[in-house]
C-alpha cells in the first residue's frame, strides 16, 4: 500500500491541471450558461492522451493504472466537473465494455478512434421505466436475420448528440428479464436513430442530456457487443467502473470547493478577525477535511482493486461512490455558506460547485442504489428474498405422488389458514408419514399450536428433504426458518400468497379438504 503520488503521477497532475487553467477555465462561464458541450477541449484531451488512460497501447491507449485515471477525473473535476463527466462516460461506459467485450474486430474497428478522441463514446441504458431499476427496459431489439431492428428510447442520456459511439442496450428476449437484454454498438448516423433536444439542467451544464430515439434503426448484426443476453452484465460492470470516475468527479468538486474556502476564510475578516479563527467554522472544516481523505481512501483502493484485476469491485466501487458525492454535496453546501453573499453570486464559482455536486449523488446509480449494492454485499442476496419458479399442481393426487417420491424426511408445518382440526389432520399426517409437524408464528400466537413448533426466524430453523406449509401466507420471517428444505411445497387458498414464490410446488385449493385426501391416499 503506497500512501504517496508517484513522480509520474504528479507531473500529469501538474499538466493536466496547467491545461484546465488555461484552456478549460476561460470557457466555464459561457459553457455553463449556454449549456454547451466542450467539444474544442474534449477533442485537445484526446490530443493529449486523456481519453485512453488506461486501455492498452496496441488500441491506441496509453496503459496508465486505473489509480491514475481516477486522479487525473478529480483534477480536471476541480476546474470543470461538465468535462470530468464527459471524460469519464466516454473511458468507462463506452469504451470499457467494447474493450472488455469486443470481439477483436470491434476493439480494432472502433478503439483506437475512441481512445485518440477522434471520436466521443456515450452510454443507453436509462428510460422513462427503467432509471434505478435498469432491467426494466422496453427498448427493443429483433433479430431480423442480417440486422438487428431497434425501437424505442432512451433518456437522460450525456453526450446525446455529440458522441459518435453510443453502447445500448435493448430487450432482445422479454420473457428473460434481465437475461433477456443485450447490448449494441450504435453509430451515430445510422438511420432511424435520432435525438431529442437537450434538458435544460441544475447543474454540470456543459455536459449536455438528451434522449435517444430508435425508429426502425436497422444496427449491424455484427454490432452485437458480448452474447445475446448479455447486456445486463455489460451495463452493471460497467457502472462500476463508471462508478469510480463519478466518485474521483465529486471528489475534484469537494476538494476544489473546500480549498477555495480554505483561502477564504484566512483573508476574509469579521468583527475584526479572519473567519479561520472561528472555532464553529474551523471545526466544520477539519470534519470536512477528514470526510474528503477518507472518500478519497475509499475510491483510491476501489481503484487499486481494478488495477490488480479483481474480478468485482461493485461494492468497493458503491462505497467510494457514496461517500465522494456525500461529502461533495456536504462540502459545496458549507462552501457556498461560509462564502456568504460572494458565494451565491456568479462570479466565484462556489454556487456552480454546489449545483455540480447534487448529480454525483443520482446518475450512475444513486445513494440509494450504492446502500443496495454495500448492503447486498454485508447481508448477501438474503437482503432481498429470492423468488423460484413455483410449478402448479392441479390436484391432491398430483401432490401424493410427489411426497411418495421425495422418501425422506418431512415436515407438515400450518398456518392460520387452517383451524384446530386442520392441525390435528397435520399431525395426522406426520405420524403416517414418520415426520415432523410445525407452524407458523401466526397460528402458534392464535393458539393453534404449541410454542415449540413455531418455525422462522423467532423459532426453529428446519431442513427436512419436504417442507409441506399448508395455509401459510409466507411472511419472510418464516421463509427464514425453513428456506434450506428441500423440497417446498405450498398448500394456500389464495394464489397470490407470498408463500408461492418460495415454493417449488403450488397447490391452490382448501387447505382442510386437500389434507382430508391426502390423509385418505397415503
Ligand atoms: N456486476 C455483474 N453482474 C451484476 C452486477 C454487477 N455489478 N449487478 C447485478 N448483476 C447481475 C446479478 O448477478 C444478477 O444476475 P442473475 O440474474 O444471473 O442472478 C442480475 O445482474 C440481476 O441482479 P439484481 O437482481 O441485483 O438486479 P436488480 O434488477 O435488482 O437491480 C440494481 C440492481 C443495483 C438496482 C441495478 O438495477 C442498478 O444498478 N440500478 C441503477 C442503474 C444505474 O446506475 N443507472 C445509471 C444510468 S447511466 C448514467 O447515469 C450515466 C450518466 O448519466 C453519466
């Protein structure tokens, strides 16, 4: 673990911070209000090396470490976070998974244009219906034998209009979910794709959002990126690397902001003295600084991990996201404040900080979308409950058969959609069939079974080869208590009982009287 910029690394920091002062600073108050897209600088970026950071040179790229590319996002984020923004869509939404993905035709046809900036990438995944929930896309993709047929729109989209190489993903299978969608390279000019008009925004102005219309757009065959399927992998990975250039732009925003404010506060004098020698301010800013190294930590190492090729850094990635833009916000906040009167006006840019910061905390997933992702990671997948594919039987018989065939262990186990006498048939059938009884918390609180029989997570846990729940609606405190049997089987009157989705196989019907049969038959 090394704590210390390398030289290499400090000279870039140094150049590339020389270049946004002299080219890019000039242009923010025009770019801002105009809301245009910095086309001249981007195309100098690419001139210099910046839009292929760390893609290997044989593609045109210049194989600097991902520690490096997230550094040298920051710096330019502290002069312009429109062009960090710009810079990091183009590396990590477009020209990442075309390298990651692309067959070695793709890579050699569109790579090096991409990584020279000779052309700008961009990235469709966001719609109307799929923002946070990206796998509910309704863009669509037939296969038309030589071609492949979109329509649909997408929106929200950076560079829309600007970028020549856009990676989109469409639905090319709806009945799969998310493993039904696949990702497309789609060039601009392509007929029937088209673009609506740009949104006029809060904040990051030069970096414009529109929408992407496909309207019978016919896309090459051989423009499918990665598998038919696919394309919910291609876009989750990446957003995670993506998720690291948003984390180092906020980061740029936060340190740049909290500096300016530094100065401030030593020159500017009240009741006689320098703002800095008020303790209610100064403390604010050594909590302020201890957030931004900490962020800063977080997104280096998330950084490291992508350098030594860990596999998956979503949630390292989640992390340094979450908290580079919480403290950007927090600290652009606190800057416009301290400022005063000279921090709302235009003519520092503290208010275009504060407008900068609120979208790192929204695009490429939100806050809330980065707490899924960490508490997915600490709680694994538990923290949703997973849903099978629950086949439905028609009758008693069916169900007979299936138990006969499953010799085993197995628990008879009821809810409050049985009576007393329900539970006596369970017992019943337990003592036939050499097994367990139990119940839920509901009918064990209604006193229609013994305490001890309770199943779920404020009971037993239970693992017999059959777990037969009968009249039991599934509230997930019992799925927790029986979820490694098995074989579920669900008995309930009603077909929407959640019961179903963690079963592998339904009966609907009356509990009382498919007990009666099954007590009859085996
Ligand atoms: N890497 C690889 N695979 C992943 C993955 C990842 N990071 N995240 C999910 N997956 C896989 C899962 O393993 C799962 O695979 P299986 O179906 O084979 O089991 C599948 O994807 C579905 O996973 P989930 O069930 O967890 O997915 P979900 O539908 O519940 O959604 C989500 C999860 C985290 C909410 C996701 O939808 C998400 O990240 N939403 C936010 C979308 C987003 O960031 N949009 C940004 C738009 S682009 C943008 O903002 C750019 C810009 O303007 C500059």
């Amino acid at each position: 673990m090394n704590f210390d910029y390398t030289e290499e690394q400090l000279e870039l920091k140094a150049q590339i911070r020389a270049f946004c002062e002299k080219e890019i600073a000039p242009e923010l108050r025009q770019m801002d209000d105009a809301q245009r897209y910095p086309i001249r600088t981007m195309k100098m970026l690419g001139e210099m090396g910046f839009l292929g950071m760390p893609f290997p040179k044989e593609y045109g790229g210049r194989e600097l470490s991902y520690e490096t590319y997230v550094m040298i996002i920051e710096e330019i984020s502290k002069i312009s976070a429109s062009h960090g923004v710009a810079v990091q869509t183009h590396h990590a939404l477009a020209t990442w998974p075309i390298f990651t993905y692309g067959t070695e035709e793709q890579k050699k046809k569109y790579l090096p244009d991409l990584t020279s900036g000779r052309k700008i990438g961009a990235f469709g995944l966001t719609e109307p219906n799929a923002g946070t929930d990206a796998a509910m896309q309704q863009t669509i993709a037939e296969d038309k034998g030589d071609y492949w047929l979109l329509n649909g729109s997408k929106m929200f989209i950076s560079g829309a209009g600007v970028a020549d190489i856009y990676v989109v993903m469409a639905m090319t299978d709806k009945t799969k979910g998310n493993h039904g969608i696949s990702a497309f390279i789609v060039e601009k000019g392509t007929p029937g794709f088209t673009f609506g008009t740009n949104e006029d925004k809060l904040g990051i102005r030069g970096s414009t959002v529109a929408e992407l219309l496909f309207n019978n757009c016919k896309v090459p065959k051989e423009n499918l990126l990665y598998e038919e399927g696919k394309g919910f992998k291609v876009a989750m990975t990446a957003l995670d690397v993506g998720r690291l250039g948003i984390a180092a732009q906020a980061l740029g925003i936060a340190q740049e902001a909290f500096d300016r404010t530094v100065h401030y506060m030593k020159h500017r004098e009240q009741f006689g003295k320098p703002l800095s020698s008020l303790q209610a301010l100064s403390f604010t800013m050594a909590e302020l600084e201890t957030k931004i190294e900490g962020a800063r930590f977080l997104l280096y190492r998330a950084a490291a991990h992508l350098d030594q090729g860990k596999k998956d850094i979503s949630v390292a990635a989640a992390k340094a996201k979450l908290a580079c833009s919480t403290v950007a916000m927090e600290t652009t906040l606190k800057a416009v404040q301290f400022h005063g009167g000279y921090g709302y006006i235009k003519d520092l840019p503290l208010e275009r900080y504060m407008r900068d910061a609120k979208i790192t905390e929204i695009y490429e997933g939100t806050s809330e979308v980065m707490k899924l992702v960490i508490s997915g990671g600490i709680f694994g997948k538990g923290a949703k409950h997973e849903t099978k594919e629950v086949q439905m039987l028609d009758k008693a018989e069916d169900l007979k058969t299936l138990i006969q065939e499953h010799v085993g262990s197995i628990c008879w186990s009821g809810g409050r959609g049985l009576t007393k006498s329900g539970f006596e048939k369970l017992q019943k059938l337990a003592e036939k069939t050499g097994g367990d009884s139990g119940a839920s918390r509901g009918a064990v609180r209604a006193g229609l079974a013994p305490e001890d029989k309770q199943v779920g997570l404020t009971g037993r846990t239970v693992a017999p080869e059959v777990y037969v729940a009968v009249g039991i609606s599934g509230m997930t405190q019992h799925l927790a208590g029986m979820k490694g049997s098995g074989l579920i089987i669900a008995i309930n009157r009603n077909p929407q009982a959640p019961i179903f989705t963690a079963a592998d196989y339904g009966l609907v019907g009356d509990a009382e009287e498919i007990l009666d049969q099954l007590l009859a038959s085996l």
